[in-house]
C-alpha cells in the first residue's frame, strides 16, 4: 500500500533549544486506522500537526501522500476534528448546519450546497447514526451524540486521511466504546485512514491496527496486543489483562 504519512528523523520545538519531539521516525500506510496514544504533554499533538501539514518540522521531513506536508495540494481530502470544545452560543444551531459546514468548507464551495453535496450531508449524518435528530439543536444532544456530529462534519468532505484529536474528551465510558465501534465501521466501509489520538486508549484498542505511543519521540509502534502488560505514565495506569 502506498504511505499516506511519512516522517524521517523529524525533530520540534516551539522555541529554540526546546524539543517537543526528536527522533521520530514513522510510516502510515494509506487505509490503516491507527491509535496514536501518550500522556498529556508528550507530543501527540505537536505531532499532529505536523502530519497535517500545520507546523513544520525544526529538522527532518514530513511527507503527506509523498509531498511535503506542509505544502499538501489536496487539503480538503483531509477531516481534522480537533480536540473537543464546548458548543458556544454562536455555534450552529442544528447537526445539519454542522455537517453543511463541514461540506462548504471542503475547498470549492461558496454560499449554498448543491444537490449531490446535499446528498453527501445526509449519508454522513446517516453514517454516525443521528438521521433521528438531524434538525435538533446540537446543544441539545449529549456529548457523544455531539463528537458524532463533529466526527459526521468532518467525513461530509470525503476526507482520505481523518485525524481525530481526544475525540472521547468529555464524554462517558459507553459514549467512547460506542465512538470507538462507529469509527471501525467507518473505516471498513470507506477505506480512509483514520488516526484516533488520545491520551487513553483502552476503548479503541480492540478496533485499532496499530498503536503509537509518543513521549517525545516514539516508545512504542505495533499491534496493542504486543503492548507490554502494564503501561505507566505520569498521570494514568493502563492495565492489561
């Protein structure tokens, strides 16, 4: 399968002699779901951004789809649903307006949707399972219901590559398997590569490929049942049975 993401020796700091991430070497093949995991402050969303072209390495490459990332010419095949916010006041009012959003951002679109992208916003409200509340405010909805607006907004673009950053931040326990289900259904059925970053990782784990944990540069990359059994951080234990 051809790398959908490539990162050779690259190296980050958002100010002279600091390094958020060195030495980091990884490869993506387009079509894997990979869970990119770590604790909070060990760079996993540094290393995101690079991926995604939004910040440029100090040192090394970083290729998306074999062109420098930060140069990608195909940026609306690219869904970002970055690290969770609460729904303000000036937030669209119903899961529809979110997802028409998403579809009028996606690079070539001014004003209204036409029929086809109208079509589009449909099946992705379909394929995240809130057709029944489509016209609800999204306020409204739980904090699950709302990641999966959020995760519909971003597959309404068609995206090849999904980044999904702490998209379980907030919600609960069944809320997160059930995201974690939705979105290895979405990758059967559409084939993107999906990234689910997150700083545990206990809920997808059972659905992911491959797991990358980052503490600055990368400790660990293969299958989660290669894990070792108990994997500490500063803030969080994860036990494996």
């Amino acid at each position: 399968m051809p790398l959908a993401v490539e990162l050779r020796d690259v190296a980050f700091g958002y100010r002279p002699g600091q390094r958020v991430l060195e030495d980091v070497n990884l490869s993506l093949r387009a079509g894997e779901f990979v869970a990119v995991a770590g604790p909070n402050g060990g760079g996993k969303t540094t290393l995101v951004r690079i991926i995604l072209g939004l910040e440029r390495p100090s040192s090394g490459t970083a290729l998306l789809f074999g062109e420098p990332a930060h140069r990608f010419s195909h940026r609306r095949a690219l869904g970002y649903l970055a690290q969770r916010s609460e729904v303000g006041g000036d937030a669209p009012a119903t899961v529809r307006e979110v997802v028409s959003a998403g579809r009028l951002a996606s690079g070539r679109l001014v004003g209204r949707l036409r029929r086809e992208d109208r079509e589009l916003v449909t099946d992705a409200i379909d394929r995240v399972g809130l057709n029944g509340v489509a016209d609800a405010p999204l306020r409204t909805l739980s904090g699950g219901m709302q990641q999966r607006a959020f995760i519909a907004k971003a597959l309404a673009a068609r995206p090849t590559l999904l980044v999904l950053d702490e998209p379980t931040t907030g919600v609960d326990a069944e809320s997160q398997e059930s995201l974690a289900a939705l979105l290895s259904d979405l990758h059967r059925e559409l084939g993107a590569t999906i990234v689910y970053v997150s700083h545990e990782f206990g809920a997808v784990e059972d659905h992911v490929e491959r797991l990358v944990l980052v503490r600055r540069t990368i400790v660990f990359d293969g299958s989660p049942h290669d894990l070792p059994g108990v994997w500490h951080d500063p803030g969080h234990v994860h036990a494996r049975e």
